[in-house]
C-alpha cells in the first residue's frame, strides 16, 4: 500500500530559523509534478506506523529538489519527531501533490495587482509562486505581505529579495510588507484585518484594493484567513468562485 502510493525521499538540507521553525529540502522523484500553491503529502514511520501530514511547497515547479517550511507544532505527533530530522534521513513522499490555491484559478478579472497575505509558515506557497516566471510576466504590481509575531521569525527575507532581484527585473513595482505584531516599534504591528479596516495597508502599498482588477491570496492562521476575508468583502472585493471573483485562500490547520 505504502509503496503504490508514496516514494522514499533523502533529506537534503536543514535550516532552522528559530527554536520552532525549520526548513527543510529532500529529494525530487522524477514523477512529482506541480504547481506553484500546491501542496505534497509527507509521511515518516513511526513504529510501524506511516504519520502523514500536508505541506506547502516552497521550492518552484522548475527545482530539483522539494524544499518546505515548518513550525514544531507542541505535543504535535508529526512535527514533534520532524524537527529531529537530519541529512539523509529518509521521509515519504506522496506521489500526486494536492490543493487549489494556484493562480491559474483567477480567471476574472485579468491579472493586474496581486496581493499575497501570509502568516507565519503560510509564506510557503507564495514562495513556490515567486519563483515561478509566469507570476512576474502576468502582473504589474505584486505585494506580498507577510504577518510574524516577532521579527526573529521572519524567515526567508534574504530569499525574498534574491527572488525580486533575479525575477523582478522588468516588474519594478514589487513590494514586501512585513508585519510584526508583537514589537510596537515595527512600521505595521496590527493584524491583518485591522491594517485594511484602517487602511494602512494599502497606504503603504501604495495602492488600493479594486474588484475589477484585484487578486488576492490568504494564507496561514485560519481564524486569520477568515477575519481577513470578511474584512475584504467589507471593502466590496468577493469570493473566487469558477474562476471568477478576487480572493483565495488557504488554511493551515
Ligand atoms: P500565529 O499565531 O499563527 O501567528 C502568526 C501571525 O499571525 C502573527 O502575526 C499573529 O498575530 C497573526 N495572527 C494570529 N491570529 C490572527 C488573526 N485571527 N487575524 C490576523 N492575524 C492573526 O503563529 P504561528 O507561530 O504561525 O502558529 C502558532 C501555532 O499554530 C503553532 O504553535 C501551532 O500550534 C499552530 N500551527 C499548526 C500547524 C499545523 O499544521 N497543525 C501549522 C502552523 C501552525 P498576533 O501576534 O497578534 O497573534
């Protein structure tokens, strides 16, 4: 069973960016294929018994390697054994990946302004997006706002701005928020549906929020994504329904 539905992957490399949060990158089987937003399906045994949960991917659909981002859940039966895992250790890899938030669902409006809203370990799918060309050739202006409780855990901010630097060179109008809601000093340090309800947001965008030109991507805490979309739909964007309407999004358990 296990084998029809899973390959046996090598760890690569670690980096751990705070005592709860790691990345790691593993082996790429030929077969797995996917797109920028979706996630895989990890398993390790555990006394006999495979434990599976799911994982944005961070790398791009173009890597050789699969490269994800976690946080040490406490007491959690997964990644309480995951944050132990060392180079060539072996991990099971489901061999079809999963989910919807990919920005091939946005059908209308056209693309213009795209907006990724992440908190915490939800920054990874709109890692994987970033590094994909299409994202860079389809819109003119991308914001990606990324919410952290203290600066220590903004993970990947090098990364994000090699990304910009090797992407983004025909898309000047790129912007990186971050928002860091436990140090009163940061530029933002409120919420996310209180930054859009006061408009902050957008004023440090520099932009405003329009249904006929919108996309706009939540992903992470899930009290969050949905405090953030009503939050949205006050302001008139809508739902992403067949293809048609402004906001997507994800939860992260
Ligand atoms: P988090 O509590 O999700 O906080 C990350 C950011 O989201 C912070 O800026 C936080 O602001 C903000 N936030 C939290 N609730 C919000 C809301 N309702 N509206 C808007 N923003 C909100 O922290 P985390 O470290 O990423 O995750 C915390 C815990 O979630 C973990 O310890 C773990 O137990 C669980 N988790 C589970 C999984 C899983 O797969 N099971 C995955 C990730 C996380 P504040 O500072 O104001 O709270």
């Amino acid at each position: 069973m296990t084998s029809e539905k899973f390959t046996v992957e090598k760890v690569l490399s670690i980096q751990r960016w705070t005592d709860n949060l790691f990345s790691f990158t593993m082996t790429r089987p030929a077969h797995f294929k996917f797109s920028a937003g979706q996630f895989a399906r990890i398993g390790i045994m555990v006394d006999g018994e495979l434990i599976v949960r799911a994982y944005s991917l961070v790398s791009s659909p173009y890597d050789e390697v699969l490269e994800f981002f976690s946080i040490v859940v406490p007491d959690g039966a997964f990644t309480s054994r995951l944050q132990h895992l060392k180079v060539d250790d072996e991990l099971y890899l489901e061999k079809i990946p999963y989910g919807f938030l990919t920005l091939a669902r946005f059908q209308q409006p056209a693309p213009q302004d795209l907006w990724l809203l992440a908190t915490g370990t939800g920054l990874a799918p709109f890692l994987s997006m970033l590094q994909d060309f299409d994202t860079w050739k389809n819109y003119q202006q991308i914001f990606l706002v990324y919410s952290v409780r203290t600066a220590a855990e903004l993970a990947y901010v090098d990364k994000i701005q090699d990304i910009h630097a090797s992407f983004g060179e025909n898309t000047p109008d790129f912007h990186f928020i971050p928002v860091i809601t436990r140090d009163s000093n940061a530029i933002l340090h409120e919420r996310l549906p209180v930054l859009i309800q006061n408009g902050q947001l957008e004023k440090i965008a520099g932009h405003a929020f329009n249904l006929e030109t919108t996309h706009i991507m939540l992903c992470g805490n899930p009290q969050m994504v949905d405090d953030t979309k009503e939050a949205l739909k006050q302001r008139g964007l809508v739902m992403n329904r067949r293809g048609v309407g402004n906001i997507a999004v994800e939860n992260y358990w």
